[in-house]
C-alpha cells in the first residue's frame, strides 16, 4: 500500500479540476474495488478525491427516459420502483452481483469502472499486461477458466466482472461525462475498450473526466428485459457467463432486440448480429439458436474456458425464450 | 453412566448438560467484548508485515532493502542474511531435516510461492506494509514442481504412518475376492486442494520481558505454542506464557505453530517492543497448511446380493518439496464396511507448495467422498438400493481392530434418515426425476469419525462468595467450549449458570492439549467434572469437620450439591449454602483438581461416531449449475452436552461438506506455481443462498424413553451387575396409617451406599442404606418396620405429618435371587409395556420347614423362612408360575397344593384391581404372608402433532403417569428438547404409522398434526385399528371432510369404528388455551376409557368410586391389613435369601 493524500471534494468543477491537475489522482466514490487494489498495491493512486459529496445522487424522469445519478448506489437504482417498471433487465443484474453490503456502497459510474477480476492481475507476484504493460499474460498460458472467449487478444484475455453494464448495454445506455474539456456523452457500447494492444486502457474515459449519470432511453424492449447470471454459486460470484436480453414481441414477431453477454469479453459483449436474426423473425426456438450461434461464430476458448462457447450459447436460448414467454425444451 | 449420576438425572428433571443452552459467550462476541488475539491492546506495540515469496523454487540471489530501511517508521528489516538463528522444533522425533527446513528466515532457498522471505517491523500496520512494498528481491528461479499429474511418476511411499496405519495395508485376498466377485468397480477419484479459511486471520502478538515471553496467539494448542516457541528460542518452557482467549474459527490450521509465531517473537526482541503481526488472507493460503489433493482410485469387488468380496483403497495426495504430511484419504476404508479381503495403498508426490495439514476430518472427508461414490456405482450396478448395499455390507464388529463397537447406531441413521428425508421418494434411474429445468437428485452416504480424546487437566474453585471457576488451558474455537464446559461445571456443582466462570486460553493453567479431532469436550470435559467433583469433596469434609453444620459427619456419598448449597441426600432440608460452610471454615475457597487419562492399549472397544446423509440436489440440464434443495442428517454421536452447539457443528460440517463437493478448490498455476485464486472472492465458500434448509437428528435424542423411578432401578441394577458390583433392594411391602410412598416402592442400593429410587420422603433412607449394606455383606434377607406413629416421630425425626408403619423388605442381589429376577420381570414388563403381579413372601412361618425337602440340607443353610421368593404373572399369562424354571416361590409352597391355586387366584385379583395387597395363607402348622405388587401397563397415549399444543397435553398426560408416544412427520419439530416429558418422540410419515405401531386395545390416539392430508392419512390408518380412542383436533365440518377424502381413498369405516372418533376432541369445558384443551382432552379420554359420561359428580347417583375395584378386592386384602395387627418391633424377620 502507497501512501496517499486524500481530498473531499465539494463541487463537481472543483473535483474534476483537482483530478486535471495531477497524472496520480484518482475519483473515489464507493471505494469497493479501488480501495481492494490499492491494499493489494495493483493501484498505487498517489491521490484520491472522494466525490461522495457531490449532487449526483439523482434516479429523475426525463422527456426520454431515466437519469441515473452516478453516485446512486447499486441498491438504490436496483430497488428503484421507475427501473423496475421500465428497465426490469438493470435492477435483476445489479441484484445478481456483489453482496447487500457491496451494493449499499457501490456507485453506477464505480461499478462502470470496476477492474477485471483475472487472477493474475489482481496478484503482484504474476506479470501482467493489464497492471505492467508489456510484463507478458501468464493467463494464456495458465489457469483461463474464468476468461474471455470474445474479442480477446494475444496481450489480454480478461473480461469485464460487471452485471451491471451488461444490462446497461442491452439498454442503449449514454453515459454522460464531465472533463476539463468539458462535458460529452458517450454511448454504453462505446464506452468498454477491447484489450488489443493496450490492455491497460479499460475503456474510453479520459483521465481527468467524470461519469456525471447515465441515461436509459425508455422502450418498449427495455419495459421486457431479463437478465441470466450462470456462476460457481448461488450469489456472491462472478458470472462465468450472462446474458441481459430485451425484446419487443407482437404476435409472435420480433419487433425489436437487445442482447448483451457478460463473462466473456473484456467489455460488456453487446451481440448485434444476433439482433438482427431476431429483429423481425418469429420469436420460437430455432430463431433463438440461431441468434445464439451467431453470438458465438467467432468465440475462441483458452483452455480452460472452452465450457463457456456452449454454456453462451444455452444461456441465450433460455433466456430469449424466457423473455418471449416460448417453451423451447431446452437448448441441449 | 454411574449409578449417582442416573439417581441425578431421575431426581433433577432440569439437568444442565444437554440443554440448549446460549452461548455464554454469545453477547461479547456480538458486541465486540471477545478479545481475539490481534486484539490485545499493548503498550507501545509495533507491528510486523512479511513478504511473500514470488517465485515457487530457487534461491533468493539478493536483496534490496535500503529503500525499505529509509522508508518511515520503519524500524526493523530482517532477512535470513541478518534473521537471528532460530532452532528447528520437532513435532516428532523422526522428522529429522524437514523441522531444520520449517524454520523460517534461515536460508536463502525457496520451496514454495508465498513463503515468507522478509519481515518489517515499523511504528504503524500501514508503514510496515508499504516498506515491505519497496523491498527488492531478485531470485535465481527454477522450474517449481506444481502439477500433480506431471509428477505422478516421482511418487514415493511416505516414511511416516498414514493415519497410524502402514503406507501399504493388507487384510484377507484381494485377488481371491475380486475372482469371487460377480460384480466390480474401478473407479478414480479426485479432490481438489482445499483451504481451512476461518473467518480470523492467524496473529501474534509477542512481549518480552528478559528472557521471559507472553505470546497471544489464534491458536488451537497453546502448550504447543508454548513448547514451539520455547524451542525455538532455547528457552525454558516456563518462560513463555501464551494467551489465547478465543479462536475465531480454526479447522485445523490453527492446531499446528507456523513460521509466523517465532518470526513475531523473533521481531519482538530485536526491536524490544512488543510486535504485532496479523498475516494477510493471501498469505494464508501459502503458508499454514491446506487439504492435500488426492487421486484415489477405488476398486470394489461383490456377490449379486450385494456382499463385498473386495476393497481396495489406493492412491497418491501431494506433499510439499521439504517436509512430509500424508492426507490418511484410505483411513475410515480399514473399518467401515465389512470385507475381509481389504488393500490400501497410499503414495506421496512431492510439490513446490507449503506443506499441507489437516483440515476438518482429514482423510475422513477425501477418502469417503471416494468411498461412497464408488459404492453408489455398486449399488447401480447391482440394482441395489444405496441404503441396502450398506446395511448388507454394515460391519457388526470393526473389521480392522477386531473389536466390538462401543456404540453403533448406523443402522437406525439409515432408518431414521431415510424416513426424515423421504428417501422411498426417489427413483433410481438416472434423469427421471425432474422439474422445470432442473434434474433432481437425492443421495446418501454414511458418516464416521473417529472418537479421540488427549490427556487434559482442569481446576474448579468454588469460592466463599458462592461463584465457581472453572479453569483449563483449552479453546473456544467457536464450538462452544466455554458455554459446554460451564454446563458440566454446573451440573456438577450444583449451581445456576450465572454463578459458574469458565476460564481458559493460557498457559498458566491446568494444560490441555490440541483442540483438534473432536476431542475438546470429552477430554476437558471430563476434567472439568473431575475437579468440580474434588472441589466439592473438600467442601464436603469441611462441612463433615464442623459440628456445627447440619452436615457435620456425613460422608460425601450422602451429600448432594443443589442450588449453591450442600444437603442431605436423605433430607434435603438439612442443608446449607456453600458461603455458610466456607466462612465458618475460615476458608477463602477450595480447589479441586483433575488429570483425565485415557488408556488405550488396553481397549475393548472401537469408539467411532456414526451417521448418514441424505442430499437432495438439483442440476440445471442446460447450464449444469448444481444447487442443493434438501439435507438431513443423522448422527450417533453419543450424549450431546448441549443441544444446541452439538447441532451447530453438524450443520456446520453439513455447510463445510457441501462447500468442499461443490466449489472449494485451490488453483495452483502450473506454469508459476502461485496459487491464483487466493481470496473469498475467488476461492468459493457457501454463501447463505447456497446452503439449504439442514434438518439434524442426534440420535441419542431419538426414542430413548425418560426414565420413570422403576427404569431407573432396574437400569442401575444392570449396571451393578455389569460391572461386577453388589447391590440389595428394597421394596415397601405394607403400609398401615399414612405414609409417604406406597407399597410396591423400591430403592436400589449399591455397595457404597449410592442409592437409586426411594421408599419414603426421605426420612427412612438413611437406616434402610444401613441395614441394605448389612444384607449386601451377608447375601441374605430381612423385612423392616418402621413405625412413625406417636413417640417414634421423634426417633425417624420425620415430621412430615405421616403417622404409620412401614415394612420393607430388603434383600441383597445377585444372579437368580428372588430380587433379580424381580427386577427382570419389573424391566420385561416395562420393555413391552404390560401389567403384571409380582408374588412375593415377605414371611414364612416354620411349619413350611418342616416339610421341606432334602436340597436344604445339603445347602446346610438355615432354611426357616423363604423371604424374599418371588413369582411372577403377566397380563397374557397367569400360569407364568407354571413355566418358571425350578421355582423357588413353588418349593416354597410345595406341600400346599390348594395354597397355589388360591395365590394365583389372587394375583389375578391384583392384576385386575390394578392394586398392591398382602395375604397370609396358612396350611397345617406353616403360614406364609405373600405381598402381590402390582406392576401397571401405563396407558398409551400416542400424540400426533409436534407444533406447541401438544406440550400442555403430554405434560399431562405424563402427570397421569401415561406413557406418551409423540409422533411427528417433521423432524424438526419432533426432538427430546421441545417434548421433554414425553416418553419417546418419533419422527414418521403419516402413511407408515400402522407400521411402525403396534396399536393394541387400550392405545388412545389423539390427531393434532394441523395437516389436512396427514390427518387424513392417519385416519385411514387409524380407524380401523383396535385403538380404544381416537379423537381429532378440529371442527366437525373438518372431520367429515377428512372421512370424505379417505373414504373418497378406498377407506371404509364401520359404525364401531365410527364410535371409537371424538371429533371435535374434548369435553365441553369452555377450553380455549392449548392448557385448557389439554385438561379437556385428556379428562374425555378418563372418561371415555372408565366407561363414565364426564358431567358434574353432584349429578351422580352413585358413589364416586367404582365398585369394581372393591368387589374384585376385597377390603380385608387391601395393603397393610395384617400388619395393622403386629407389633412394633423393628426387625421381624430374616434369613437366607435362597
């Protein structure tokens, strides 16, 4: 553990103007994972503004949807009677991860940035590209059960840990950003970066920017939304595969589709060839296996994790037809 | 049990042990009030942070520390280049290099991945840990061994024991039983590393003081600590005190001292501070042992009907690279089933990890998981039912030692766990049963563990102010050591909770050895009676010493501890409080003290606890997801100290069990050889939504019958007998006037005077141990009477208002004496539950000996009376006398021909009466007196339903002196502990009542199970039944529906069965509470089973007592009519016995 300075922030401006300022300073919110890492010396953040007290507590309606505050907590947005109406698929992921007292601390743009969960990140003793660019990933050669099976490269195959931004990719979730540079949105899909070279980099965020809230545009596909979390245990563990779907079904036609995976990519897999099988086509079980090959045609295992090509692929049939209220007699 | 401690449980119905208490440490774990280890607050502490190895094999080529020296607060960096020498210690004698290889910081080579290569000590936890951070190492690295597969071929047999047994094992012909074997299997096994978790990380804390040490430790030993440390450092062993208040969870990681104890210690006298180290999660996964993986394979050889003609057990676990430890997977293999033709074979293989250790039930917990399965695949193969495979193949006797068990209730765990769990639900072909998407599966297997226990010693102080302490060196690691041990201490002594201290976790008292193997609460628990016991006989003779106590010359087997105070076993009133005798002694406190010893090299027995499981799991068919919905468990564990802690464990072992089979695994890198998944997060525990609801049965709670005075007496007989003692009896033949107890009373008395049962209120006890004693030494037998009428009062010092004479007969026991075989009549009638008569002659005038024959004389004995013969009627058969081998109570009546008749003739008069009498028959010159003891069937009320009403009913009923049966179909709720008063509790399903009962013509059956179906399933079962009673909890129109639905199930009831339904149940007495409605059941059942109508006595014409009774006996036969007539000697009769 380094030793760092702490600061409160009490105002948004002033946060992110702290942040700007210095190449080692890091927004603390809930603090769930970043205070584990830092105990761990995987982040050595040489200072943390705590941004607990800003104004970004907010679930509100808008002409368009929902604005989610992005210091709301987990259970907050989880138990959010708005969410569970319209966007049914967010609250049941939130509510398959972490732990109660998890969720009562952690925050929708902490759980946004969460890091991965791969072994050999999370322990200094291993090298790793993710935590020591260039250090080599000795999870390829090594224990990869729990890792990607999708847009993996040859520096990284850790996957995202989050439920939550599986849902929200399913949802056409924006993220809206404030930086020095001023204030941008960023769409759900854009927002996760494959690993390709630069593993380090989760995602698209620049250094000195805050997530401010996330907006859901309502639907009619998000008002019919699931999600399936296939883990180890009963609650308390990462997903080794998961899927949020949302559809908008009319007389047994698909109007529209939504289908992330989580557990299999280093972002929140959003799976838009299998939309557009089933956009338009009869919602009955051919039509899910085959939304469900398509989402895995380019699937690579390591390994260990050779399980998780099959496993996607029955996790989609089930929970389509689940959603579509169809009988399919199982995948197998 | 001994015979005191049965006269105890029958007299104080609120025994201490076994209850349910709370934990007594309950409320400071909760509110933070129990110091663990980490948690002592020193002076001026330092704290200590190691670092981890990186690499898994090689030397460490140099290091780096300057930065770390320089960085803030730090105030010690040791490495082995400047680690003090620490000595090896050896666990046992044979170890050799391997205890040189433990110690730690020595030596610059590597063995595993985590081994602790450096320590800081510095001001603050936070600055330690950051210093350690800037510490540089740089290795020399070698490939580490890591994968057990690649190194099979370096498996080597272990130089220790595996579990006491050799590596190599051999009984019978394996070969021979596997030709035999209609059937096989062979199949291979494989466990996963697992880890010991508690939830306490492993601390130290180390304060020297010279050459003096005090160690608090999270520990399972703290002599072990004690003697390691002082080992290590060359010390005495008196020199280190070790402190050790509560363990937070141990399983046996805690049981062995690792590096960080003398690294603590080590750092403590460098910077001459007191160091705390606390290790890291992490950290613990590399370095205090771990469950070895195993490959087992498992070949089974059988007859078609099951019988096992082979076992073999063989297979490898792994070892670290510098020291040795065997996970004993083929241990429970030895002595579990019985085969004669058994091989076991265990091999080690040699890895670049920590050394492994036990961890809970090793081997036990591998080696049945290998076990079991196979014989599951046996069972399918030969289309066998699991629970019949296994009770075809029950060993009778340990195949192995070749010893009778001491105790096995296998058997009946099958029973008692298939019925709780439902097991004939289930069908044996695979994937037929399912729901939704789930396939569901149920389960069994057995359970066994070993009984262990270690010398251990205890002090217990009573002191003046009336408080005890109770004091050993042994852990709480969360089992309930201190709630267990002030039980023990309690009952003992005869105080309440809140008056009995328990304390222990240091080395400063009594020692006591490893809490590991279950053995804690045997071992320490019998010190801690031991010293209670020792304690008290020191108050006994101070009180004995003193004049003026009202105890003063008792001796201490006439004494018994109550309520903070001594008495009169005899007379409870005289007695005083443990405060009066101590301050008049002038003394602050006694003290008692107790060594438990074990010797095992001269065992009878094998000594195991026994149990089933029973699963019922769930596999999602598409994702393979395996969850559990249901699980039972059935133990003989023997006498459970407190329910609730005893159950506790199990549940906690069924969790452990359930983690361990499905997600517990430790991942070793193969390439690195670090294990990867080293936190919670990764290494999976159940977590709550994983554990489903556990039902547990403790079998010791299971039908055993609460013991009534005449049980007592005969059980404390058999044990007198068993174990080679004497004992005499006695029994109240005649009462004239009023008294206490009424004829047909008995007190067994021992030859030390330790009495069970009682003939009066406690005023005639005392001079019957006294004349007992005397018929014991002479093998005879006497009558006694004591007459309290007038002046005498003052002499038995009774002053309890009765006013009467007494006669009892007293006559000493042995194999054949009328007695004994009176007392085994007494035990067949209980055991079978009927009514019988004992004839007994309690006088015999000379006029018989004249006529007696010639076997008198060559016994030489003086023959003149023949007290004491005995002949016994039961209820089916009055010409019992008949068929009654060489009956004495015959050649006593020999030459009365018509005398025999007429006996039988009364005895049947008793019988029917249901009443005690004496009679005189006279023939010629001899007149014998014969006393007729009525041994009475109890009425059986049998209670369906466990749920709270039915408390107040058995209370009672049990009030009545019925015997109550409960019996429930949810084993939950039907345990001793919620029906306490009950004479046996049975968990069955609705549907296998008429089964498991014999229903006869006097049972009485009353439904309460507030269930529609079982309800209607028991009166399928019951109406047609000889059941007198049936009543139904309930309105009418519930009732008729129920007869609708079993009628609508193909039952059909006559108008007589009909008759025999008291719906809804009761009499009309207004009765609202469960109170009530008991009084309202049980005064229809008098009545209905009396043949009375239950309204007002003022409305009868007819007198209150039935003439029955006085026609069938008459007036001048009633007790104690002739006795009326004699005279007020004290002894009126003795002589041989026979």
């Amino acid at each position: 553990m380094n030793p760092f300075t702490y600061k409160r922030a009490t105002d948004q401006s002033g946060a992110i103007r702290e942040v700007a300022g210095n190449a080692n300073a890091k927004f603390l919110a809930g603090g769930t994972n970043l205070i584990d890492l830092m105990k761990m010396n995987v982040q050595q953040p040489a200072e943390l503004v705590d941004i607990n007290r800003l104004a970004l507590k907010r679930i509100e309606k808008t002409p368009t949807g929902l604005r989610i505050g992005a210091l709301a907590s987990n259970s907050e947005v989880a138990t959010n009677a708005l969410v569970r109406e319209n966007f049914p698929v967010l609250s049941e992921a939130l509510l398959a991860g972490a732990s109660p007292q998890l969720r009562n601390m952690a925050t929708v743009g902490g759980n946004l940035l969460q890091r991965t969960r791969c072994y050999y990140f999370m322990d200094t003793a291993f090298p790793c590209n993710k935590r020591v660019p260039g250090s080599g990933c000795p999870a390829i050669p090594g224990f990869n059960r729990i890792h990607a099976i999708l847009g993996a490269s040859d520096k990284c195959i850790a996957v995202h840990p989050s439920d939550m931004a599986v849902a929200l990719a399913a949802l056409d979730a924006v993220v809206n950003v404030e930086g020095a540079a001023g204030a941008r949105q960023i769409p759900i899909i854009d927002f996760h970066r494959l690993p390709g070279d630069t593993p380090h980099v989760d995602t698209n965020l620049r250094a000195d920017e805050l997530i401010v809230s996330v907006d859901l545009p309502s639907s009619a596909f998000a008002r019919r939304s699931r999600y399936l979390k296939i883990r180890d245990r009963a609650q308390y563990a990462f997903a080794l595969v998961s899927v949020a779907a949302a559809l908008d079904v009319q007389q047994g036609r698909i109007g529209a589709a939504r289908l992330a995976l989580g557990g299999v990519a280093h972002k929140p897999w959003r799976a838009l060839e299998a939309e557009k099988i089933l956009t338009g086509a009869q919602a009955n079980a051919q039509t899910f296996k085959a939304a469900a090959e398509a989402v895995v045609k380019d699937a690579v295992p390591q390994k260990h994790n050779a399980f998780k090509i099959e496993l996607a692929r029955r996790a989609v049939v089930r929970l389509l037809s689940d959603v579509a209220g169809v009988m399919t007699g199982g995948a197998a | 049990m001994s015979v005191s401690q049965q006269s105890k449980t029958t007299n104080q119905t609120k025994s201490v042990v076994g209850r349910p208490l709370d934990r007594v440490d309950g409320r400071l774990k909760v509110t933070g009030g129990a110091r663990f280890a980490a948690e002592w607050p020193l002076e001026n502490m330092a704290h200590a942070v190691l670092l981890s190895s990186t690499i898994a094999n090689g030397r460490i080529k140099s290091f780096d520390t300057s930065a770390a020296e320089k960085a803030p607060g730090v105030l010690h960096v040791m490495t082995h280049e400047n680690a003090p020498r620490l000595k090896p210690v050896f666990t046992n004698p044979a170890e050799g290099d391997a205890a040189g290889r433990r110690v730690p910081l020595q030596s610059p080579v590597v063995y595993y991945a985590g081994q602790y290569i450096a320590m800081v000590v510095a001001e603050t936890l936070e600055q330690a840990k950051h210093a350690a951070e800037l510490i540089r190492v740089t290795y020399d690295e070698q490939p580490p061994a890591a994968d057990l597969d690649k190194e099979r071929g370096k498996a080597y047999v272990p130089k220790q024991k595996v579990a006491g047994k050799p590596a190599d094992s051999l009984r019978g012909d394996v070969d021979a039983g596997l030709r035999a074997a209609d059937a096989r299997v062979d199949e291979t096994y494989r466990t996963p590393t697992e880890h010991h978790n508690p939830m306490e990380p492993h601390a130290t804390i180390a304060a020297w003081d010279g050459d003096k040490i005090t160690v608090y430790d999270a520990t399972q030993y703290t002599y072990g600590v004690r003697h390691s440390v002082a080992m290590s450092f060359g010390i005495p062993e008196e020199n280190v005190h070790v402190v050790c208040k509560f363990t937070g969870g141990a399983f046996g990681c805690k049981g062995t001292v690792w590096a960080h104890v003398p690294l603590a210690a080590a750092a403590a006298r460098q910077v001459r501070r007191p160091v705390k180290l606390v290790t890291m999660r992490q950290q613990m996964f590399a370095n205090m042992g771990h469950r070895a993986e195993t490959e087992q394979h498992v070949t089974l050889g059988a007859k078609r009907d099951g019988h096992l003609t082979a076992i073999i057990h063989e297979g490898i676990s792994h070892t670290s690279v510098y020291d040795e430890y065997v996970e004993p997977f083929s241990k429970p293999t030895h002595m579990l089933y019985a085969c004669d033709n058994f091989k076991a074979s265990q091999r080690l293989v040699a890895l670049n990890v920590g050394t492994p250790t036990f961890m809970r039930a090793p081997g036990e917990t591998s080696g049945m998981f290998a076990l079991e399965s196979a014989l599951d695949e046996l069972a399918y193969k030969l289309n066998l039912d699991p629970i019949q495979l296994r009770l075809i193949n029950h060993a009778d006797t340990d195949p192995d030692e070749k010893l009778p068990w001491s105790t096995k209730l296998l058997k009946e765990s099958y029973r008692v766990g298939a019925e709780t769990f439902g097991w004939s639900r289930r069908k044996p072909q695979p994937a037929s049963m399912r729901e939704g998407h789930y396939l569901v599966g149920m389960g069994m297997a057995t359970a066994v563990y070993p009984v262990n226990h270690f010398p251990s010693s205890a002090r217990v102080t009573i002191r003046q102010d009336g408080s005890a302490v109770a004091e050993s060196s042994t852990h709480d690691l969360g089992t309930g050591t201190y709630t267990i041990l002030t039980q023990i201490a309690c009952e003992t002594l005869g105080l309440p909770i809140e008056r009995v201290e328990v304390i222990i976790g240091d080395t400063n008292l009594p020692k006591a050895m490893v809490s590991g193997g279950s053995s804690t609460a045997m071992s320490v628990g019998t010190s801690v009676q031991g010293a209670a016991r020792a304690a008290l006989a020191k108050l006994v003779d101070a009180a004995h010493a003193d004049q003026r106590s009202p105890l003063y010359g008792a001796s201490a087997d006439q004494i018994v501890a109550r309520d903070g105070r001594l008495a009169l076993k005899s007379d409870t009133t005289k007695s005083e409080t443990f405060t009066d005798i101590l301050t008049r002694a002038g003394m602050k406190e006694v003290e008692g003290s107790y060594d438990t010893q074990f010797n095992d090299r001269e065992k009878k027995f094998s000594s195991h606890a026994f149990g089933a499981h029973f699963a019922e799991v769930r596999v999602d068919r598409d994702f393979g997801e395996v969850r559990i919905t249901r699980f039972a468990g059935v133990f003989d564990i023997g006498r459970a100290l407190n329910m609730k802690t005893a159950e506790s464990q199990m549940r906690g072992g069924i969790i452990m069990g359930l983690g361990m089979a499905l997600m517990e695994e430790t991942v070793l890198d193969a390439n690195l050889g670090i294990i990867v998944n080293r936190d919670l997060a990764e290494y999976h525990v159940p977590v709550h939504a994983d554990v489903p609801m556990i039902d547990i049965v403790l079998l010791e709670n299971f039908d055993e019958p609460l013991m009534n005075e005449l049980q007592a007496v005969v059980n404390a007989y058999a044990e007198v007998r068993a174990r080679g003692g004497r004992a005499a009896l006695a029994t109240v033949v005649s009462v004239v006037g009023s008294a206490y107890r009424r004829p047909g009373a008995r007190m067994l008395v021992t030859e030390d005077g330790q009495t069970v049962g009682a003939i009066s209120g406690g005023c005639l006890e005392r001079d019957a141990v006294e004349h007992a004693r005397q018929v014991i030494t002479s093998d005879t037998a006497c009558v006694v009477e004591y007459d309290t009428r007038g002046d005498e009062d003052i002499v038995w010092g009774l002053g309890l208002g009765c006013n009467g004479v007494v006669r009892v007969l007293l006559e000493s026991l042995h194999e054949g004496s009328g007695g004994a075989r009176a007392l085994q009549f007494v035990a067949d009638c209980l055991r079978v539950r009927k009514s019988g008569v004992i004839a007994t002659v309690i006088d015999a005038g000379r006029a018989i000996n004249q006529e007696r024959g010639a076997a008198d004389q060559e016994s030489g004995a003086d023959r003149s009376t023949k007290i004491g013969a005995r002949l016994p009627f039961d209820e089916r058969d009055d010409e019992h006398a008949s068929s009654a081998p060489g009956g004495l109570f015959v050649d006593a009546l020999s030459p009365f021909d018509e005398s025999g008749a007429r006996i039988r003739e009364d005895a049947r008069v008793a019988l029917t009466s249901g009443r005690a009498m004496t009679r005189v028959y006279e023939a010629g010159a001899g007149r014998t007196e014969i006393f007729f003891d009525v041994i009475c069937r109890p009425r059986p009320l049998v209670v369906f339903g466990a749920e709270h009403d039915a408390a107040p009913l058995i209370r009672l009923a049990q009030t009545l002196g019925w015997h109550v049966t409960v019996v429930d179909t949810r084993a939950r709720r039907a345990t001793r502990e919620r029906f306490a008063s009950a004479d046996s509790v049975v968990l069955c399903r609705a549907e296998d009542v008429t089964a498991r009962f014999t229903v006869t013509r006097d049972t009485v059956a009353v439904v309460m199970t507030h269930s529609y179906l079982d309800d209607v399933e028991l009166l399928r079962a019951l109406l047609p039944s000889p059941a007198c009673y049936v009543g139904i909890l309930g309105p009418k129109q519930r009732t008729e529906k129920l007869l609708a639905q079993a009628r609508a199930e193909g039952s059909w009831f006559t108008d007589a069965e009909l008759a025999r339904l008291h719906s809804p149940v009761g009499i009309d007495i207004g009765a609202e509470t469960p109170e009530e409605i008991a009084l309202s059941v049980v005064a229809e059942i008098k009545a209905a089973c009396d043949g009375r109508g239950a309204g007002f006595l003022r409305d009868r014409n007819a007198p209150i007592h039935d003439e029955r009774a006085a026609t069938t006996a008459p007036p001048e036969f009633e007790i104690g009519a002739h006795a009326a007539a004699r005279e007020r000697a004290t002894s009126v009769a003795c002589g041989s016995s026979s």
